[in-house]
C-alpha cells in the first residue's frame, strides 16, 4: 500500500479546482500554487509517474515542503487523499547512501523504543552542542513514564470500563506531566487502565518520512498489541496517534488483508482520551480551582474534530476554568511532526498569525491535545503556557 | 531562459518569481483540470504595484505576452498563458487597505480573497454580496477582471455592479487609477467598468475601490424538492414575476440531494429530477415570512418535500455544500464540461425544455443546474468516457445549448468570462461590428497586444 500507482485514479479525478489554496498553511506564506495540493500532485504525476519531467532538486523540495497536516484533504470537494500522495511520493524519493540509512535506523529505534533513545538519549545534547541536531529539538525524560507502569492501572474501588491506553511517544518521553495528568483522571473516575506489552509508536512520523515499510512493521506490532485486548476502547491522548490508528493504519495494508481487517476491527475503538471520559461522565467532581484556556485545535484532528470538542466541554466542570475562544482554533501552528526542524522560516511565518490569536484570546494557557503543537507553541510561549487539556482536569483533582 | 531569469530577479527580487519548470506546471490551467495551455517562461509574483508595474514594463519593452492570474479558480481557461510568456500572479498583493465605514466603500488589492474581504466586511456590519463559489479561494481581482457573480446577483447583482474604481497597469508600464470613491460619477468615459469584465486584455488591475451594503440582519434559508426539472422552472419564474426576490435562488439536480444527506437530518428524500435552494433575507421576522411563502407556495404546486433553515448554523452546511458541488461532480467523472448561459429569468422555462432536449437527441448526460433567480444556468455535460465521438457531440451540444440561449434573448457567458474556452462562440452574441470595435479599443490599449493574448476573441478575429 502507499505506492504511488495506486493513487493513479485519484489523481486523474483531481479537478484542479484550487480549493485546497484555502487550507494550506505552506502556501500561505509563499502564495506559490507549486506549493498546493493542486500543483504538488500535478508535479508527482508529471514528475514521478509518468517522466515528463526529470526529478531533481526542486521536485525534491516541493514534496518536502507539505506539512502533511491533511487539511487539504478535508477541504478538496472531490474528498482526494491527497496527503496520503505526498506520502507515497516521498517514499520513492527516500534519500540514499550511508549517512540516510544510519538515520533511518536511529529512527526505527527510536519509533519501536516508544519515542525513547535510551542510552542513545545522551548523544542529543552532544549534537546541540557540537551544532549536529538543531536546538530545538526536544530532550527526552531520562526515564520513559512506562518503564515504571505496571501493565495493568487499578482505580479504588469498582472499575466503571476497561480500556486500553496507547500512551504516545511523546507522552512516554517528552511530557510526562502529560502522562501523569491521564493516568489521574482516567484512574479518579474509575477506568481501569490496560497498558499492553509490545506497543511501538504509532507510525505517523514514519510515515511523515515515507517510511511506509517501517510503519507498517509499527502497525503490525501495535495490531499485536491490542487486538488482544479485552476493553471498551482503546484511548490515546495523542490527536495524531487517535488518527494513525483509528483512520489510517488499514490504509497501510492491502485491502482485505488480515491487517487491513484487523485494524478496521480496532479503529472504531480509538478515542481521544477527554473524548472517552465526556461519554463515560464524570464520577469524580473536579472541585480544584481553574484557569482560563484557549484551545488549538491540531490539524490532524480535522477528521474527528468532535473528539477534541468533548475533550474540552470535560473542563466546562473545572470551577473558575473559562474557555477563551481564539478565532480560529484549527489553524495551524507550524510545527508540522518536526518539520519545523527543517523549515525554520516558512514554520515561524505560520506560528506568527497562530501566536496573535492566542493573544487576543487573552487566556491564560494553550491547550492542545497535540505533543509537536505544544512543543512548537511552547518554544513561543514558555513551556508552562502550553498544556494538554487533561491537565488542567488533573490538576482540579489535586 | 538565464536572461528572463536575471531580469526577473533584478525587479522582483529572487523570491519574487520563478522560472522553474516544476514551479510552472501548474501555472498552466485554471479549474478546468483536462484542459492545460500553453507553456510559460516564468511566474512573476509582485509584492506591490510598482514592481507589477515594473514587470508589465518589461514585458511590453521584451514583447513578452502577459497573462494576468488570481487563484487560477477561473472556469474559462482566461487566466491560462496560452501563447507563454509571464503569469503575472496576482496573490502577493493581497491587503485590504480600507474600509471606510463613512463612505460605505472599500480599497483592495487585487489579489485579496473574496472570503477573507466579506469576512472583514461583515465583522464591521457591511455587506459584500457577490459570490462566485469558489469564494474561499478566488481574488477580488480575478472577480473584477470576470464580472464574476454567484447565487446572490439575483437580489443584489454581481462584481460590476460594486466596482467604483481601479488601480491598473497599462501595458507599456503607466499606473492610473479610473473611477473614485464616490457613488455618482459622470466625467468622462466609465473607463472602470471598460477595465472590470476585460479579462486582463486591456491593462493589469491591481486595486478596487469596491461599494459596500448594510448587512441585511438575518436570513432563512429553505429547500424544495420538485418532481420534474420543468416544474422547478416554473417555480423561479413564477416567485420573480410574483414580486418575491429571494437573496439567492440556486437550481440543483436531485444528485445534489445525496450530498446533502451527508450533513442534514432527517434526511430530505433523494427523488424527482430537481431541488431548489433559496435564501431569505431582511429581519428575521421578515427573512421567515418570505420563506413560509415561498414554502406554501412550492408546495401548492406539487412540490415533494419543503425544508426550512432559519437556524444559521444549518443553513450555512446547505449552502457550504452548494459550494463545492461543482469540483465533487468533476471529480466523480472522466471530464466535465460546464457553460454558463444566461437567458431572462421569464424564459428559463424554455431553456430547460431546449436543453433537455438537446442533451436527449445527441445522447448526452446532460445536469442543469444554476444560479436559476438571475437566469445564470449552468448545463453540465458530464462524460464516462473520451474518445473523438463524444467529443464531436458534447461540441455540437455546447453549440446548440449556446444558440438556444442567443435565441431566447440571453448571453454566452452570465459569469465565468469568455476567456479560452467561448470564444469562439463570442461572435454569435456580439456580430462582427461589436467585435471589430473592441478590437479597436484594444489596440489603443495594447498596442503590441501582450496583454492576455489568444483570449475573448478567437485567433482569426485578432487582426
């Protein structure tokens, strides 16, 4: 799956509308249409279907510079999946040579560890220091949250549901006050917590790369893992895990395979954690003061956006908690996965107009259910300004 | 190519334009995707008017043709460079410099999106009603240089009728600026409204001075499901002559019925050949009434089913749909070929029965939708297959359709601009004496003719 061929059809049903201009974040700050979904794909097709164009370095560029965030997919009238082209074009143009394979099996580690280096974590502020990894590259915790989880969380009392927790990478090496904040509130309103063995990461960022080999080594893994499992969902805190694993892990497979078909059974059991908690109600009252929040909406959530609204109609019950509506929540802030390591410039120009709604919102904190949101905002803003919205349910429980 | 390229860089800057081939592909359509033309030599990006002055200037200096570009959401192939050249793209210069709340107008920049402007506008209580659907993407530029229009010209007009003034570039690099501010304006030949409509033959335009409305303060928008395509006529032609002016009046095919489905319940049923979607606008006392007429109205002649929307929040999910109908049907299709005929709104009657007609006997699956309340139709051929026969006849059924519409009174082209793709149907409507003194006008325009050559008027007409 994810071959370029595939998305032959698609492609030919593009009716170059133009549509797309309008929720590209990459072409709004350069306004060059090579850059919309209409001219990227025009480009593969020309470029590496049919050869009517040598592929060199521009070509290279142009597919690199997408932040497959999806948003042209949600607004193309004709419903082309037109993110998935971009990544089917970067696999065939994966770079070469010594130094792209060492990378690459860095990140194979790095995606089966769960988002953790290990031993190899000491090397990144080495790299910082000696200028080889940029500086705002994330540190990870010195200890993953699961190395110190049993594999099943127990709430007091009777467990109202069972679920199982796809903790992301980020949450299990970057933020852990993230972790911390779910395991809390899923815990205090009696959610009985499974924490399979065996997981990897998602394959989201895999597949931001076009390793698709390597995310579907991760989804066949992560199948594994929960399809074993006995529960009434399987929540994720991470609004990109929610859509890897819930919309588009089947895609990685061939139709009717035993993949694609046992992850069509899993999808419909991934939720956004908050989302989960707003169906099952609250048993415990926050009681806790609050904050005012404002919300950024991630873009991968643009499919199952209701999700992140339940989230946060969770936190109407926080006392003294007041919602603070930017003007436009999903707009994007830039980061893009790590293509903000990459795109200093073009990631900074669309964080700018993100940066003004949150001051006009004049609220007191960012929540995002987004790890690469947060990560990117909060090198704007300051760390503590950028939260997950459990955490501020979590802290009402202190 | 390496001259063009240091030229460029030395007027625009480096990343004021570029001359790459994987860059300019794209540069090579409007939204008509099957239908690429020409090959440009560059794409040119101006920041402000007087580097897109300075650009003009070259290419007049260079003999270079010039083919000024919006979003590219055109439907006529207008913006296409179909002899090569510069694609003057417009997008950069995309502020809105002014809303005087005084004067009830506006300054923009040319390529200032019409979303963004109306969303401007309405946050401060003003109204700017024209709506080519593509409104979330197309310049006020394109807009202007098109008369493009939408649901809404059938209550309050298209671009023509807000355009006050023009910034533009004349071909040999001279900024003016026609027209003004104000709402009466009787000095001298009405070279704005020469310019809107002009396609970008005549001179670049690259401001607006645009007339704004109070925003009407609330809306109903209602839906009607008819039996027959016929019956829907009736009904548009019937409300106009009955004195009921809806805010907008869209004709669709029961197809669009499904697309509906997907975001309204309960469900409206998927049956007869037509539906009708209208607005309602004033009070919202006022916008209800006009709509629970028109309602009983439908449904006194035979109507099937009659929803209503007053709530905005549901309303804007109809009309976000009717928005993107046109990409979704290209794209269900091997090709899609669209007019925009418009004939007076009392003989929309006749233009159905003749184009169902036409689209039965040269065996064509032939939609007819449109912005029905202005007599805007769009026939809609829409094509499984490719090969020279059907090509002969959805060409001789674009003909008939055109020569139906001529004979009932109407016109070639109601809002897209006759760009590529009608021109050589243009002399059906005007006659040659029409065309020869355009011709005329342009070339006290446009001397070396560099200006959007090979569009308006087929080759032949162009000496």
């Amino acid at each position: 799956m994810l071959g370029l061929e595939q998305y032959r059809e698609a492609m030919e049903r593009c009716s170059q509308c133009g549509y797309c201009q309008a929720a590209c974040p990459v072409f709004s700050q350069e306004l060059l249409e090579s850059y919309t979904a209409r001219g990227r794909t025009l480009l593969i097709k020309a470029a590496l279907m049919d050869g009517d164009l040598p592929v060199g370095k521009r070509t290279k560029e142009i597919v690199a510079n997408c932040l497959l965030c999806g948003a042209c997919a949600h607004t193309c009238p004709g419903g082309l999946p037109l993110d998935e082209i971009t990544v089917a074009a970067r696999s065939l143009l994966r770079p070469g040579g010594p130094a792209a394979s060492l990378r690459r099996s860095l990140h194979r580690k790095l995606m089966e560890q769960r988002g953790h280096p290990g031993s190899l974590g000491k090397l990144g502020p080495l790299g910082k220091t000696l200028g080889l990894a940029p500086a705002d590259l994330p540190q990870p915790a010195a200890r993953p949250f699961l190395a110190d989880q049993p594999l099943v969380l127990r709430p007091s009392g009777e467990a109202r549901a069972r679920v199982a927790w796809f903790v992301g990478c980020a949450a299990n090496s970057l933020h852990l006050d993230t972790a911390r904040a779910v395991r809390k509130v899923l815990l205090a309103n009696g959610v009985e917590v499974a924490l399979p063995e065996g997981m990897a990461c998602c394959g989201l960022p895999a597949l931001a790369q076009g390793e698709v080999d390597l995310a579907q080594d991760l989804a066949r893994r992560n199948i594994a893992a929960l399809a074993a499992q006995e529960v009434d969902a399987v929540v994720t805190e991470c609004t990109s895990c929610v859509l890897m694993l819930r919309d588009k892990m089947s895609r990685l497979f061939e139709p009717e395979s035993p993949e694609a078909r046992a992850a069509e059974d899993l999808a419909p059991k991934v939720m956004e954690a908050g989302a989960f908690l707003d169906q099952l109600g609250l048993s415990k009252t926050p009681r806790g003061r609050g904050i005012s929040y404002t919300l950024h909406q991630p873009c991968h959530a643009a499919g199952f956006a209701q999700q992140v609204q339940a989230g946060l109609a969770l936190l109407e019950k926080v006392p003294e908690a007041g919602y603070r509506p930017m003007a436009d929540p999903a707009a994007c802030c830039g980061a893009g996965g790590d293509f903000f390591l990459k795109n200093l410039a073009l990631s900074r120009g669309v964080r700018r107009s993100k940066l003004e709604q949150i001051e006009q919102s004049r609220a007191e904190v960012v929540v995002t259910p987004c790890p690469a949101c947060r990560h990117y905002l909060g090198l704007a803003l300051g760390p503590d300004k950028v939260k997950h919205p459990l955490a501020i349910l979590a802290g009402a429980y202190e | 190519m390496r001259g063009l390229a240091k030229d460029l860089s030395r007027l625009v800057g480096p990343d004021g334009f570029s001359t790459a081939p994987e860059d300019l592909l794209v540069y090579r359509h409007d939204a008509i995707g099957y239908f690429a033309q020409g090959d440009p030599a560059a794409v040119v990006l101006p920041a402000d008017t007087a580097q897109a002055a300075r650009v003009v200037a070259y290419a007049s200096q260079n003999g270079m043709p010039l083919t000024p570009r919006g979003a590219g959401s055109g439907l006529s192939g207008g913006c296409t460079p179909a002899r090569g050249g510069i694609v003057l793209d417009t997008k950069r210069l995309k502020r809105i410099l002014e809303i005087n709340q005084g004067n009830l107008t506006a300054r923009v920049e040319a390529g200032a999106v019409l979303a963004a402007f109306q969303q401007a506008v309405e946050a401060q209580g003003f109204f700017y009603p024209p709506d080519p659907q593509s409104k979330s993407v197309c310049t006020l530029g394109g807009n202007v240089a098109t008369r493009a229009g939408g649901p809404r010209a059938v209550k309050y007009g298209t671009t023509g009728n807000y355009v006050l003034g023009l910034e533009a570039v004349l071909p040999g690099g001279e900024v003016i600026r026609t027209g003004s501010a104000c709402v009466k304006h009787s000095a001298g030949y009405d070279l704005t409204h020469l310019l809107t409509g002009s396609e970008g033959t005549l001179a670049l335009i690259t401001q607006a001075t645009l007339r704004l409305i109070p925003k009407p303060p609330a809306t109903c928008t209602a839906l009607a499901v008819c039996p027959t395509m016929k019956m829907a006529a009736r009904i548009v032609s019937e409300t106009i002559a009955g004195g009921v002016v809806p805010s907008m009046l869209e004709l669709l095919t029961t197809a669009s019925l499904a697309v509906f489905n997907r975001f309204v319940s309960p469900p409206l049923p998927e049956e007869g050949e037509a539906c009708l979607l209208m607005e309602f606008d004033g009070t919202a006392q006022e916008a209800l009434r006009q709509a629970q007429e028109m309602a009983a109205a439908c449904r006194d002649m035979g109507a099937i089913d009659v929803r209503l929307a007053p709530r905005p929040e549901e309303a804007a999910l109809y009309w976000m749909v009717r928005s993107r109908l046109y990409p979704l049907v290209v794209s269900r299709f091997k090709r899609v070929v669209t007019e925009d005929v418009t004939v007076p709104r009392d003989r929309i009657p006749e233009f159905v029965t003749q184009v169902m007609s036409i689209a039965a006997e040269l065996d064509l699956a032939m939609g007819l939708t449109g912005h029905a309340g202005d007599g805007n139709m769009h026939p809609t051929i829409r094509m499984d297959e490719i090969n020279p026969d059907v090509e002969k006849r959805v060409h001789q059924a674009l003909e008939r359709v055109i020569k139906a519409g001529l004979s009932l009174g109407g016109v070639i082209s109601g809002e897209h601009g006759v760009g590529l793709h009608k021109a050589e149907f243009l002399e059906l409507e005007l006659g040659r004496e029409q065309i020869a003194l355009m011709r005329r006008i342009k070339k006290a325009f446009d001397p070396t003719g560099i200006m959007n050559p090979g569009k308006i008027w087929p080759p032949e007409l162009e000496a």
